[in-house]
C-alpha cells in the first residue's frame, strides 16, 4: 500500500520535459525592449474589463470608494507579478503559465492552473458576449432587454440572470464560425483597437472631470428620495448604503479590489513572452510595475469620472458610460463612446476565444483532457472540435448566468491562480532540485529505491528525532537539501491554513477582533505567533543559490503577504460563486484522476 501511494504521489508531481525551442524563438529572442513589454501588459490589461465591471462594483459594491478597490487590486497585483517573474525566470523558454506550471510544480499544479484558466476564458469569453449585447442594446434605448425580459423572466429561476441573451449566445457563434475558418484578429487590428481604446477613455476621464459634480461623492440619505423622484427610469436606482465617499464600507472597498483584481492579470503576458527581451533582469520588472501603473491611473480616472458623473446608486451596471453621458446631457457623445467600446470588446472576445481553444489543445496534447480535442482539421488547418465545443459552453454561460455572478467567478479563479503561483514560489526557492536541464529519475530508478525504502522501514530512534528537530531552526546544511526542502514545503502548506482561518475570522468578526474581544482576539493573536514561528523555521532554512534573471525580494515574507492578501480577498467572495467554483473544480479533477492521470505525457513518455 505503502509503494502504491508513494508511485500515485509521483504521478502527481511528474514534470512535464521540456522540448527542444523553436526555431521562431531563436530569431525573436533578444528583441523586445521595456517598452515593448509594457504595450504588450497594458494592452492585456487595459481590455474589456472595465466597460464590463466598472458599472456593477461601483453601483451595488463600493460606490465612488471603487477608486480605493483599484488601488488594493494594484497592490496585490504588484506583489503577485513579482512571483510570476521568479516563477517564469525558472524556465529556459516562453510559453503559458500552464506550461511553467507543469514544467517547474509538477503535473497536479499544471492541471489545477490549465483548468482555472480555461474556466477564466471561457467565462471571459462569456462576460464579453454579455457585455457587447449590453452595449448594443443601450443604443437601441433597451428594448431588446426589455423585450426579453418580458416574455422570459417569469420562467427563469432565482440563480440565472433574469432573461436568456440570445443575442450574446448569437455573437459567440458567429466568431466561433469565423475561427473554425481559421479567422482570428491581426496583431495591427489588435493594436488600432488598443489605440481606440485608450482614446475612448481619455475621453471619459476628461468629460467626466468636465462634467462631472464633487456632491456626488458626498450624497446623504436626504439626496437618496430626491434622485427617486426624479428618475424616469425604474432600473436606474439601486442600494443607498450609508453614503458619502464609502458607502459600503471597507468590506465594500475589499468586495470590489477582489473583483477588480481581475482587470489587472495580464500581468502574465509579461513574463511569459520576456524570455524574448533585451534585459530581462531590467526590463521584466519595470514592465510589470510601470503596466500596472498605468493600467491603474486609467481605471482609477475612468471610475472617479464615472462616480462624478453619475450618483452611484443610478448608474447603469450594463452600460455604464453610455447612460452617463446621456445623465449629463450629452447624448450624442454616447454614440463615439458606443463605437469605441464594441471595438475593444469585438477584439478582446476572438482574441480570448483564440486563446481558450488553443490552451484546451495544448492541455489535449499533452494527454490531461481527451485526446480527440487536439485533433487538427486537414483542410481548415484550426482546432475544429476544440473551437466548437468551448464555442457552445461560453455561449450558454452567456445565455443563461447574470453577468455579476460570471464576473465573481473569474475573479475568484485569478485569485486561486495567483495564490498557487506564490506558493510555489515559497517552496521552489528552498527546494534541491530545480536544475530543469537534468534529466529526472528513470521509472525503474524510482521503483528500486521504494523497495530499499521499504526495507529499511525500521523504528525511528530518538537522537534522528532529535537532529530532524533541531534541523528547523539550525539546517545541517548551507544549501538545499531533500530535508530542508520537505521541511519547507509542510511549513507552506501549514502558513496557507492558518492564513485562511485567520482570514475568516476577520471576515467575519473584524469589530470584535480589534475591539478587544477576549476569545477572538486571543484566537487571531495565537494564529499571528503560529504564523511568525512557522515563517520564522522557513526563513533559516538554506535557499536555492541558481541564479535566475528576477528573484524575488525579501523571502519568504513577501510571497507570504501576497498568499494573505489573495486568501483575504476570496473569503469576500459569495457563497453561490464558491459552488460554481466547486462544480468546476469537481468536473476538472474527475476529468483529471478519471482520465488524465492515466493518459498523460509524462505517463506515456516516461517521468
């Protein structure tokens, strides 16, 4: 039994080989510069994300305090995105973070990060569809919503949006036929849109400071009945809360930063594409913070501009900017505006349905999803069964879910994602083998050494007891060991739980935590003295000294402040999104251990 476990835990942790480089590489390598990277972060960052979002978090979750959600979501984006860049400088070629997953982590981990990424772009691909239906049919004054609405809302149950968007459903297919015929956008349609993009909402920002009012950043309960009166529009009023700048709370501000963080992603394209720059010890991280810092100054102007314009309790979380400009009576405007934006969604939904199909090929290939999907069309040379399967599930998301709950679910798998990406890296920085050159164990190596374990399986005697205690606080070694290594990797794993429960109690009981109440208060200080002891035995253990191009500053405690912001801001997220989480997850790790598991490359080639 002993054996069967010890082979089952290696097919979890087998690597995936790395092929040789393509020939492309060699010609690209050496020729992007900093500049080159922050266009390619802030035109993944700076996408359909925020006509999609804005509208939704500012009107039911933060109010104008949405600006202080973006400015979280940045923070905790800047200490992921320094993760990444250790966790990509480890190997010695470009490709998806699934890849890196795979390669660095282990099969599990590539799985578990595939799997979230498909579930992001899927559900990306969705909330684009909804959103260019919002878009249009605002300029059409919502009578096809309405319409809808109106003859399908008594049939559709509590926890689906309140009609079917056939014509969200009628967009995703008709791109899904244009890539079944191998058309996908131009890198130079890519960059007109982004330059259309970002000219839309510099125009935003500065008609909002023009026409925008200070008062609706102080409303009082007094303003809340006036505006009722006034409106004509029975959608356009939502939740009051308590007013003023932070309406919501700070519960609000972390609801809406575990939301935006969303927007701030594209972080990754960074790092997996700066194999190919000039520098990439330099330019690497100054692209990464110089990305996101634009990225925030837009999203901080566009939401301040929002909020200004319009009460927050009256915008329109579908089409937020067009009812605006109509709000303040410019309603020509939102005719430009409107153009802009279904641009930007236009590009941003068939680059993202481009990238779903090709990663569920690439996970297909590899043996962890059906084979049958990384079949290639003779004729059409494009991933026909790949494109139309994905194609029809985003389409349905489109059709059938609310569009806040497609939003919390794919925050929440950006989160995940982030938080796996920061462990590995706390665990990959004390860990003996990391040389992805070596060629790993042979299976027959592998299996002679369980049977020498086995037989010496003999009672452990105390003074080994005592050496492995005090290896935690005094390493027998000043370089990475199997021990130390192992040490690390149950500290990790033990800091990652107590962090959640720490994370839960002051979700749920903040005031009486910092209040001075006796049982939670001594509860979250034990959890804080378990947490600094455990970083602590991380801390003296010896760190892997191959030099990488980034390394991560002062670890472990920064991948750890970065593990508790991630951690706090999915505690936020609502029960409902969490069971769809769960019903994913459940489908994935069937596919995975029914299927995967079985029929992968490593399982195939050898480990």
């Amino acid at each position: 039994m002993l054996q069967d476990a010890r082979q089952f835990g290696q097919k979890l942790v087998r690597r995936r080989p790395l092929g040789p480089r393509e020939e492309t590489e060699h010609h690209m390598a050496g020729c992007l510069n900093t500049l080159d990277l922050v266009i390619i972060g802030v035109r993944r960052m700076l996408g359909a994300g925020v006509h999609i979002l804005v509208g939704t978090v500012a009107k039911y979750i933060a109010g104008p305090a949405i600006v202080l959600s973006f400015l979280v979501a940045a923070l905790s984006s800047l200490l992921s995105g320094f993760c990444y860049i250790e966790f990509g400088a480890r190997v010695p070629s470009s490709g998806s973070m699934y890849l890196y997953s795979y390669t660095i982590m282990g099969q599990v981990y590539g799985f578990i990060i595939g799997w979230n990424r498909i579930l992001s772009l899927t559900v990306g691909t969705a909330c684009i569809a909804r959103a260019w239906s919002y878009t249009f049919d605002s300029l059409t004054g919502n009578h096809i919503s309405r319409g809808l609405e109106g003859t399908f809302s008594l049939y559709m149950p509590y926890y689906l949006a309140k009609y079917p968007d056939f014509f969200a459903l009628g967009l995703v297919l008709l791109l899904m036929g244009l890539l079944v015929l191998g058309v996908h956008v131009l890198p130079q349609v890519n960059k007109v849109f982004m330059g259309i993009n970002i000219s839309v909402l510099s125009f935003i920002i500065v008609s909002g400071f023009i026409k925008g009012d200070l008062h609706n950043w102080k409303l009082t309960e007094q303003d809340y009945p006036l505006n009722t009166s006034e409106s004509n529009d029975i959608y356009s009023l939502g939740p009051l809360g308590s007013g003023g700048f932070v309406p919501f709370g700070l519960d609000g501000i972390l609801r809406g930063a575990a939301l935006c963080f969303y927007m701030f992603i594209g972080f990754d394209s960074i790092v997996t594409t700066g194999e190919k720059a000039q520098n990439p010890q330099r330019s690497i991280p100054i692209s990464i913070v110089v990305s996101v810092l634009i990225c925030f100054v837009a999203y901080f102007g566009v939401s301040a501009a929002l909020t200004l314009m319009v009460p927050y309790y009256q915008i329109h979380p579908d089409s937020p900017f067009l009812q605006a400009f109509l709000h303040v009576g410019w309603g020509p405007a939102r005719y430009v505006v409107a153009v802009g934006i279904l641009c930007a969604l236009s590009s941003s939904l068939l680059n993202t349905m481009f990238a779903m199909s090709w990663l569920i090929y690439t996970m297909a290939e590899d043996g962890l999803l059906f084979r049958f999907l990384a079949e290639i069309n003779a004729r059409t040379r494009t991933h026909i069964k790949v494109i139309m399967i994905s194609g029809i599930l985003a389409g349905v998301l489109a059709l059938l879910f609310h569009f806040s709950d497609l939003m919390d679910l794919m925050s929440l798998r950006s989160l995940l994602a982030n938080l796996v990406v920061d462990f590995s890296v706390l665990v990959l920085r004390y860990h003996s083998d990391q040389n992805l050159s070596k060629n790993q164990k042979t299976e027959e190596e592998s299996e002679m050494e369980l049977v020498v374990k086995e037989r010496s399986l003999d009672p452990v005697p105390k003074a080994n007891i005592s050496r492995n205690l005090k290896s935690l606080w005094f390493p027998a070694s000043t370089i990475p060991t199997r021990t130390s290594g192992q040490i690390v990797y149950g500290c990790a794993i033990v800091l990652v739980v107590l962090l959640i429960i720490l994370s839960l109690i002051l979700y749920r009981w903040p005031s009486q935590v910092f209040s001075g109440d006796p049982v939670l208060t001594t509860v979250a200080v034990l959890l804080l003295l378990l947490i600094t002891g455990v970083t602590a035995i991380i801390w003296r253990q010896p760190q892997d000294p191959t030099a990488l191009h980034f390394r991560v500053p002062a670890l472990p405690f920064l991948p750890l402040v970065s593990i508790f912001v991630n951690i706090y801001l999915m505690v936020h997220m609502t029960t409902w999104t969490w069971v769809l989480f769960g019903i994913w997850m459940g489908i994935g790790f069937a596919i995975y251990f029914g299927y995967g598991i079985r029929h992968s490359l490593g399982e195939n080639n050898g480990p």
